[in-house]
C-alpha cells in the first residue's frame, strides 16, 4: 500500500466515525410539507399571493413555491388541441428564521389569455428548501 492509500485509507475511516460530512437529509412529501407550509394565500388567475411559514426549527433558504394554472376544459370529452395551461417555479432569495414567515407575490406575465372554451384552476405549493441547520466545525 502506498502512503497516499493510506492516508485516504485512515481520512476515510475518520470521516465515516466522525459523520461531520455535509449530509443532506431528504424529505418525505408528508415531511416536508409540515415543515414549509403557505397561509393566506389567494390565487386568481391575475395574481397569486401567499406568506410561506417556517415551522422548522432552522432558517431556510432557497424556497422554491410552483405555481400551476391547470386548464380545465369545458367539453373535456372534445378538448382542444393545445392546453393553455401554465406554470412557474417563484424562487424567495431571502433567509426565512425560524418560525418566521416572508411573502411572496407572482403574476403571469404575459397575462393568461380569457377563453370562453374552459377555465384555469390555480395550485400553489413549496416544491423546495433548504435547511441551514448549524453543525460543529471539524478540525
């Protein structure tokens, strides 16, 4: 074994005693729709508003709300042939504390067309974030 073996060898061994390695832990849907949730949130088709809540005990960050404007057919057996529906990822650049919350507004630009064929049916939730959760410096 060559000493440069070895030393990956033993910094492996370390590493995997230690656990300080920068793991991330991913969440159920269920999970993590507890730990980010929205409140106040009012969805029209010119608009969507909400405040995004931190029950976490940490600060997060890179918060991603998806926005999604199903289309609903009025003939849903004789549908047309492209669907106006529309979406988009609203990313919050902010650190949100614990038990804090930060607003967030979205309206579609260019505006969602007025059709007489169906109608849009708004959904909003937080697809992502991140938890900054502090951990002890490893010397």
């Amino acid at each position: 074994m060559t000493r440069a073996s070895i030393i990956l060898f033993a910094t492996l061994i370390l590493l995997s005693v230690n656990g300080s390695t920068g793991a991330q832990t991913v969440l159920t849907q269920e999970e993590a729709g507890k730990s980010v949730t929205i409140k106040d949130l009012n969805a029209t088709t010119s608009s969507v508003t909400g405040v995004v809540v931190n029950n976490t005990p940490h600060i997060i960050r890179d918060v991603e709300v998806l926005v999604e404007y199903h289309w609903l057919w009025a003939n849903e057996f004789k549908p047309g042939p492209v669907s106006p529906g529309h979406s988009a990822v609203i990313k919050l650049e902010k650190d949100i504390a614990a038990g804090q919350t930060s607003a967030f507004r979205y309206t579609p630009d260019p505006a969602l067309p007025t059709r007489k064929d169906g109608q849009y049916d708004p959904e909003v939730r937080v697809t992502g974030f991140t938890s900054v959760i502090p951990g002890t410096a490893s010397r």
